[in-house]
C-alpha cells in the first residue's frame, strides 16, 4: 500500500514540473546595475518598461507600474538585422502612475526589440529622438524566472 501511495506521489509531482513553462525575464539593465549600486532611484529605470518574460515564445510585457500582459510583435528586417517591432504598446500604459504624454510618445514611436549579444535591445524611435534599452536576464550566476521574482531577488540582497 505504502508503495502504490509512493508511485502516485511520484507520478504526479512529475506531472507537475513538466506543466510548468519554462520562463525567462528580462529586466533593464540600468536598473540592475542601480539595485546593486544600492540607488535608492532605481525605479526611474523601470520606465516606460519593467521588462518582457518569455520573449522567445509567447513575448510578455510589463510596464511600469502596470500589469504583465502579452504584446503583439510583426517580424521585421532593418539593415539585415531580425528584429519584432512591439506594436500597440499606449495600451498597456497605467495612468494612474504614467502620464498621458507617455501614451502619446508610445503611440507616435517605433518601437523594435531584437537579441543584442546576450541582451535584449529595446529601441524607441521617435520624429526627432531615439532612445535604446538594454535588457539583461542573469546577474552574478542567477538566472531570471519572472519580473516579480527577479525584482524581489534583486531587492533582497
């Protein structure tokens, strides 16, 4: 009896970990390198993006102070480089923290995400400005999981 009641267990805790996807987060690296510099700004890093999950499969956004959500991307090529422009972004802004002008200069840019080396390169081109983000998924040996792990991992130590 013991053993049978040993065999379910087994079964479906397995069962378990191979349901659960294998997930990836990217956070600004400003705002890494500003948590470990202990700058109690750091926060003005995380906008207009906290940062993606999964970006290989199924592309995940968090903005600022907003609630993860899926984004739309349409693959592109620009200059012989693969990258996914981010479309519809205004959306996800939250206003009760951002202002309305975000949602403007979100609505009116380009916005591209392509693999930079080993980060992730977020590129917001406007009529008269650019401005580039770089994202990282690791420091020091850890690997991301979540936004929301990464940041409290980050924030503990």
């Amino acid at each position: 009896m013991k053993n049978i009641f040993l065999i379910i267990l087994v079964a479906f805790s397995s069962l378990k970990c191979s349901s659960q996807p294998n997930l990836n987060a990217w956070l600004s690296e400003q705002y890494v390198k500003a948590i470990k510099a202990n700058d109690t700004s750091s926060y003005k890093y995380l906008i207009p993006v906290e940062g993606f999950e999964s970006f290989d499969k199924a592309p995940h956004i968090l903005m600022y102070r907003g609630e993860i959500n899926p984004v739309k991307t349409k693959k592109v090529t620009i200059g012989g480089k693969e990258k996914y422009q981010l479309l519809n972004l205004q959306y996800y802004v939250n206003l009760k923290y951002n202002s309305k002008e975000w949602v403007r200069r979100l609505s009116n840019a380009t916005i591209y995400i392509s693999k930079y080396a080993d980060k992730l390169l977020l590129e917001v081109i406007e009529k008269d400005k650019s401005e580039e983000i770089y994202f990282i998924d690791r420091v020091d040996g850890y690997e991301f999981k979540t936004i929301r792990e990464a940041k409290k991992h980050l924030e503990n130590k």
